[in-house]
C-alpha cells in the first residue's frame, strides 16, 4: 500500500512537472559576467516596459559558440535574438540560418550607416561598434603606449595578457600585427603570427573571456594588453589608472550584431527588439551606458564620448576592414596556426 | 480445495503460459536505449568515416586527426594524464581502503564517510574549491608569498599538475570502492596466519596482501584511467588554454569550429583508447593471476 | 620497524583524508568569507552571499536541475524495474545479452555519449528535443545501466518460493509484485534511484551538449560563470547544492531504508 502511494506520488511529481509550458517569453542571448547589468537597464528593461514582452536573459556562451549552437539546430537554438559579430551573421545568411532583417519589418535599420550594413549583410542589424585598442596601466607606464608594437617593448615581459583563440580577439591581433609588420590583413599574415608568437613568448598567458582578462589588468598583474575598447572605457571610469588608444598603425573595429534565428518562435517580438535596440534613444543610451560607438551617425552623444568612439564617417574611413567572410573561413587553419606557433611559446 | 490440489495444477508455476509476455517489460527500456544509445552511436561512428564530398566511407578525418601533431599531442595528454591518475589514485586509495577492510575501530564509519561523501558534491563544487586553493592568486601561492619564501606564484594550475591534482580528488573515491571490494575478500586468516609463523607486517604486506589484491588493484587502475580520460570540467578549467585533451577538443570542435566529423573521430578515438586499455588491464590481471596460482 | 610502519601507515591515511577534504573546506570558507580571500575567522563569518542565490540566474537553474534529477529518478527507477523484471526476475530466454546490452552505456566515455546524441538530434531534425526531453533522455541512458544492476542485483537474490507461496496462497500477479516482490526489492531499487538523482543532479559532461537558454542546469550554470570570474557567490551556490544533495539522500533514505544495504556492502 505505502509502496503504491509513493508511486502515485512519483507519476504526479512528473506529471506536473513533464508539459512544459511552452514560453511566451522572449530569449535574448547577449553577454554574460558584470555587462549584464548594463544590457537590463538600457534596454531590455524600458523594452519590456513599453511593450509588455517579458524578457528572459541568456548569457551563456560566446558569440562563437551561439553561433555554432543556431547551426547545430538548423537555426532553432532556443534563442529569439542573439549578439553575434557581423562576420557570424554572414555566415548564418548564407546558410539560412538566420532571418533575413528588412525595412519593413525593422525601419530603423534604414538610419545605420550604409556602409556598415552592407559589411553585417542581410541578417546582421548592427546595434554597436568597438574596435581593437591597446590598454595599459597608467601607473605603471606613466608615458604612455602609441603602436602595437608598444607590446613586445622588454619593459612589458611577463605584464601582457592574451585572449585564447577561441576569442575572436586573437584573430584580430594576427591582422593588425600583420599590418604593423609590413604583411596585411588576411593573406600576408605571417609577420603578424611572428610578431604574435614572440609576444606569447613573454605574455602571462591566455585567457577566453574578455571578463576575466580584464581581472588581469585590474589586479595589476597585467601592465598591458589589447582590449575592446568599451571595456577598456568602462575600466577607466571605474576610477582604476587605466588608459586606452587607437594605435596610429589603425585598427579593427568589433562589429556587434543583433541576429534573428530562423526558427525563433517569438519572431514578432524578436524583430520588435531588434528595432528597439536600433531606435535613436536606445542607441544614445546604449553608447553612453556601454562607452561603444554606433552605426547610427545620428544619434547626440556628448563630445567626450565621440572623442573616443567610432560614431563618423571619418571614423569610419580610418579603419581597417578585413573581408569577414573571408576571415571566418580561415579561422580553422589561423586556430591550428595559433595553438602550434603561439600557445607553444608562452611559459 | 487443497492446495495441494492447487500444486497439481500448475505444475511449473514460475513459467508464464505466453512467452512472448515476458519480453513485453523490455520493451520500453530498450526502445529508449535503442534511439537514444545505439542509433546516435552508430550515427557517430558512420560520420567520422563520412568524407568532406560526401563520401560515405573514407579514412579522410582520420588522417585529418593524425596528420596533425596538435591533436596528436592531445592524445598523448590524455593517455599521459589518465595514466598518472590512474597511479595516484590507485596508491592514494590503496592505505584507505585497506584501513576500511581492516579496521574495527569506530572511526571507520567516519573515515568511510569522509572518502565517499566527497563523490556526492559533484565535480563542480570540488574544482571550483581546487581553483581556489592553486591559482597563481590562490590559497597556497598567497601563503608562500606572504610568508616570504617565494617571490613569483609558483605555476600550480593551468597545467598538468593542476589537472591531475583534481582529478584525483575527483576519481579518488571510486578506487577506495574497488580496492575496498577486494581486499575485503582477502582472507584474514592468512594475515594472522603468517604472523604467527613470524613474518614480518612489510613481508606479509608484500607477499600476500599486494598479491591477492591485484583484482582490485587493476580494477582501480582502470576505473581511474577511463573516468579521467573523459572528464571535461576538471581539464577545461584546471588546465588553462595551453591544455588540451580529448575529452575538451571534442567540445571545441562541436560549439567552436562546427567540424563534426573531426569531433565524431575524436569521441571514436576516445572509445578506442578507454576499450584497449580495459582489455589490456583484464589481460594483465589475468596472466598475473596465472602467475600467482602457479 | 612494524611501529614505524604502523605510523607511517596512519600518518598517510590522515593525509589522504585531508586532501579529500580539503577543497570542500575551503570552499565552505569560502562561501562565509566576507571578501573574495577567504578567511577562517568565524566572527567575520556573513551569509550575505546566500542572499544572492534568490535571484533568478542562480534559483532557476537550480530549479531545473532538481526537477530534471526527479524525472530522471522516477522514470530510470521504472524503466530498470521493467528491465530487471524481465531479466533478472523471469529470466526470460537470452537474458545474459539483453542485460549486456541494457548496460553497455557504461562502457562508453559520457563525453562520447553527449557528442553523439546531440550530433544525432543535430542531424535527424529533432532540434525541439534539446533543453529538458534531450536532457531527460541522455540522462536516462547514464543512470539506467546503474539502476538496473541494483534492482537486478536485490532480484536475482530474491527467493523464489515466496512467490510460489503468494500464488498457492491465490495472489494474482500484479499483487505478487506489489505485496512480495517490491517490499522485498525496495532497498536496491531506492539505492539505485538515489544514485540516479545524484548522477543527474550533478551531471556535466553529457548537459554541457544538450542545455539550451533558459533550460541551463546549475552544474553548467556555475562552470559557465567559473569562466567570468570566481567570486565567492559560486562558493555559496556549491555548498546550497550540497546541502540539497545530502537532504535528498535523507530523504530518500526515510523511504527507501536501504543503508542496512550499504552499510552491509562495505563490511
């Protein structure tokens, strides 16, 4: 008798529990650690505020590894709206994975920068914009640091930190090294893996997320590292002696994307955010909350900021652009290159 | 009625008239391991012979692997890693256990206690602890620095160390239970035997306990081989960038690269080095038994 | 020579058991500790890191993962009683191989089992089964071969004569199984299920393929935030899991009383 009760007590334990409710909640997958903040405030909060959409938060993962999921699932990763790079929403394009963005169904997506939207592709709605700069310690390097090779000064062995290369920061270090070197972007690269590797020589080591290499800086075990530059900013006005630079070999910039998988099941509501986050005022709240720089060349944002941000047109021109589908196909071959040429010479 | 009547007639009462009936529970636990173990299985297993033009047979991702010394090296770490595991957990494990078959004390409750409650806390909860005491900033390195006797945080994790040191923790309480199972079948009578006849406890300890606890020794060496080669958590974040090992570039190639068919060749390498070395260790024990009783 | 031996033999084992101990200290420390170094002076002790566990990105996961441990729990607990029922109870023809097959997950690598289900879920279209079905099946096939061998092992000593009494006694079937056998069995079956929850409950390497957003277990939420940074909120998340596990295993036990089981396997 008491065996048979427990066994109704176990059926109805999952008989509660087995329908799952199917979500109406909009999954917007973005950053995880202390930027999560910023993203509720700025924007999902005054979404869900206006459009009475409630908003579940997913940080899990890199941009790479959400992408990799959309693909493994034939572009049903779960997700509604996901930040992507714009090389990954290229990607997703071409293979259908990701929605297609118009005018119609996002008008604002006619006010970014033409430029820029034609780099992203159809699918990308680029909603920020970060470039590759160099971070230091002012206490520590009171002169300063102007040039990528800055960070294979003597001074700085053993004080700079990198990113794996499961970062896409590291493939953009091979790049802007490679320039710097004399080689270019994407083809002439060994210069760049050379300059690297000597780098990783005299490097504390690698570390995946963004979040904790910055840990690095923080505690000063690191004088020196590249870094996205609203991270690098946001560092700064936490009161630690922190500077950044553009350096004058030019650089790459980041380009952030928001992304619509194909199988989204929210897909009104997705593309709803989307438009949302491109909106004038979302965008000025992000650029100010987040210290990036916007596809939007009209939104008002203090001098300050523009100062340091990639807001113009003139901005613009002084990047380097490397072909992103051009790059994504050569990050399996750039990945073996880095763990055998780089990885191998740190300590 | 009787029931010897009853007896009569149903002669053989354990056999069901409907044989069919008695597969008819194993149905459902079957269909699921079916579709869920068997199909994937083999569906990993043909795609890991699939080739990039489509091919279904060829031996492409299976040269791709072998031609290339990073993943080869992978290997090697792995072999490398679970072996060494494999010996200190067997080591470690051998004292313990043998108090645990010994002892009457009331302390061994306790100590049984504290050797397998670890094993209920998840692999998690035991790295993220093991983190915390090796890190460059951890327990161990802020003493020595504080204390003065080194200057630069001696390297304790984010390498070999550091992964084997955790993955001991975390196997260590499956070879106690598989010593521990061996060694309590060893009779006690032969100890006692012996040192009445004079031996002394290392030659008893030599002679007869190691000898007669090879089962259990092998069963650990194995037990801990294969646990380590397919942990993922403790490699991943003991190890550091630098550490690769089968069981975290499977993972890589799955949600970093999307290359399945290289990840499909790894999981089936995996397979292979865990079955050869089962095979290997039953052989080994066999022959010494062999020896043993000869 | 025996005394140094003796305390040499002592000596290691107190060291063995420290460094099984150990980390799970600190991280208790850890989880009391006020600042992100830890300290082991109780008066500065907080449990202001417990506070943070109320918030949604920590009790959600956990939610999931303990009503993922309890499905997994009952259906393996049922899918191994029908197998052992054939197996090791009726020991139908060929019940040697179906129990070898029934068990031959074990042999495989965890991680090799993840990689080949979600390729397969990947591959065959069934997309909508990863999160909780995917997570509930793979799970199933990690703790099925565990709970059969249990329930298996308390049938095959079962005494078949208690049942031929029931049926002489007139007992149909379905009672035979509810009044003789299950009381009988019980113990193994709730040591089986018990070690299911746990395997469930703390799983990472078959979950890490098969989470998906907004279905994430607490193991891959914490190994996930491990990669961010690792303050003292995750010490606070280890040991409440902890606590859980060692509530369930109590309560599991008031049910199932199948200590005398344990406690008699290790003697």
């Amino acid at each position: 008798m008491k065996t048979s009760r427990q066994c109704a007590l176990a059926v109805g334990f999952i008989a509660a529990w087995a329908p799952d409710a199917i979500s109406k909640n909009l999954i917007v997958n973005s950053y995880g650690g202390p930027y999560e903040e910023i993203i509720r405030e700025r924007i999902i909060e005054p979404f869900e505020k206006k459009f009475g959409v409630n908003v579940t938060y997913d940080a899990v993962g890199s941009a790479s590894q959400d992408y990799a999921k959309t693909k493994a699932t034939g572009g049903r990763p779960g997700f509604d709206v996901v930040v992507m790079t714009a090389s990954q929403s290229l990607d997703g394009c071409r293979e259908g994975l990701l929605q297609p963005l118009t005018a119609a169904a996002v008008p604002n997506i006619s006010s970014l920068n033409p430029q820029l939207r034609a780099i992203a592709g159809e699918c990308g709605a680029v909603h920020e914009l970060q470039y590759l700069s160099l971070v230091w310690r002012k206490d520590k390097l009171p002169e300063g640091l102007s040039s990528w090779s800055d960070l294979l000064d003597e001074r700085l062995s053993g004080k700079v930190m990198l990113p794996t290369f499961q970062n896409v920061m590291a493939a953009y270090l091979i790049s802007v090294m490679s320039v710097t070197n004399g080689g270019d972007l994407l083809d002439e690269v060994d210069p760049g893996f050379e300059a690297v590797a000597a780098l990783a020589k005299g490097s504390l080591g690698f570390e995946q997320s963004s979040a904790v290499m910055e840990n690095y800086i923080k505690d000063g075990r690191a004088w020196a590292m590249p870094f996205w530059n609203g991270r690098a900013q946001l560092l700064m006005e936490s009161g630690l002696p922190v500077d950044y630079v553009r350096p004058k070999e030019g650089t790459v910039p980041l380009i952030a994307t928001l992304n619509v998988p194909i199988g989204s099941e929210n897909k009104e509501a997705a593309l709803e955010f989307v438009n949302f986050w491109l909106e004038k005022t979302s965008q000025e709240a992000w650029v100010t909350g987040y210290k990036v720089g916007s596809a939007r060349p009209d939104i008002d944002v203090p001098d300050e900021v523009r100062a340091r941000q990639i807001t113009t047109e003139t901005d613009l021109n002084a990047l380097l652009l490397p072909d992103l589908s051009a790059l994504s196909q050569r990050l399996p071959q750039w990945g073996a290159r880095w763990e055998r040429e780089v990885v191998t010479q740190a300590r | 009625m009787t029931s010897t009547d009853t007896l009569s007639i149903t002669p053989q009462p354990t056999r069901l008239p409907i044989r069919f009936g008695q597969f008819l529970p194993l149905a459902p636990p079957s269909i699921m391991l079916i579709f869920i173990f068997a199909i994937p299985m083999g569906m990993m297993i043909a795609l890991s012979f699939r080739g990039a033009d489509g091919a279904l047979l060829t031996l492409d991702n299976y040269q791709r692997f072998f031609s290339d010394d990073l993943m080869l090296a992978g290997l090697w770490r792995t072999a490398l890693m679970s072996g060494l595991v494999a010996i200190c957990v067997t080591v470690m494990a051998y004292p313990v256990a043998y108090y645990l078959a010994r002892s009457t004390s009331r302390w061994r409750t306790v100590v049984f206690a504290l050797a397998i409650a670890p094993e209920l806390a998840g692999v998690v909860l035991r790295t993220y602890g093991w983190l915390v005491i090796l890190e460059d900033h951890g327990a161990i390195n802020s003493i020595l620095i504080w204390s003065g006797m080194i200057s630069e945080p001696l390297p304790l994790s984010k390498n070999l160390l550091g992964v084997v040191i955790g993955l001991t923790h975390v196997v260590l309480p499956f070879g106690i239970l598989s010593l521990l199972t061996s060694i309590q079948g060893i009779d006690p009578n032969l100890e006692r035997a012996a040192q009445i006849l004079g031996a002394s406890r290392l030659s008893i300890i030599r002679r007869i306990i190691l000898p007669l606890s090879v089962p259990g020794i092998v069963s650990s060496l194995l037990i801990a081989f294969t646990m380590s080669a397919s942990a993922y958590a403790t490699p991943a974040l003991l190890g550091g960038a630098g550490f690769k090992v089968l069981a975290t570039m499977v993972y890589e190639q799955v949600l970093f690269y999307i290359d399945w068919p290289l990840a499909a060749v790894m999981a089936v390498l995996l397979l292979i080095l865990m079955l050869t070395m089962t095979l290997a260790g039953t052989r080994a024990e066999a022959r010494l038994q062999r020896k043993l009783h000869v | 020579m025996d005394r140094l031996l003796s305390f040499a033999f002592q000596l290691s084992l107190f060291l063995i058991l420290a460094f099984i101990a150990l980390p799970i200290l600190v991280v208790l420390a850890a989880s009391v500790s006020p600042t992100t170094t830890i300290t082991f002076n109780p008066s500065e002790w907080t449990f202001q890191w417990f506070t943070a566990l109320t918030a949604s990105r920590w009790l959600d996961p956990f939610l999931l993962s303990i009503k993922l441990a309890a499905i997994v729990t009952a259906l393996s607990g049922l899918l191994g009683f029908l197998a052992a029922y054939a197996v090791a109870y009726q020991k139908c023809p060929g019940h040697e191989t179906i129990m070898a097959f029934l068990v031959s997950p074990l042999a495989v690598p965890q991680i090799v089992k993840g990689v080949a289900i979600v390729l397969f879920l990947s591959s065959s279209g069934f997309y909508s089964l990863l999160g909780t079905p995917g997570l509930v099946m793979a799970h199933i096939i990690l703790t099925l071969p565990f709970v059969l061998r249990m329930i298996a092992g308390a049938m095959y000593n079962f005494d078949k004569r208690l049942d031929q009494a029931g049926r002489i006694l007139g007992a149909t079937a379905a009672q035979r199984i509810r009044f003789i056998l299950l009381p009988i069995i019980k113990p193994g079956l709730f040591s089986g299920m018990t070690f299911a929850f746990i395997l469930s409950f703390n799983n990472i390497p078959l979950s890490v393929f098969l989470v998906r957003p907004g279905e994430t277990t607490l193991p891959i939420t914490v190994i996930n935030h491990m990669e961010y940074s690792l303050d003292p909120v995750l010490a606070a998340v280890n040991v409440a899991s902890l606590a859980f596990i060692l509530t369930a295993i109590l309560v599991f036990e008031k049910i199932g009383g199948f200590s005398t089981q344990i406690h008699g396997g290790s003697k």
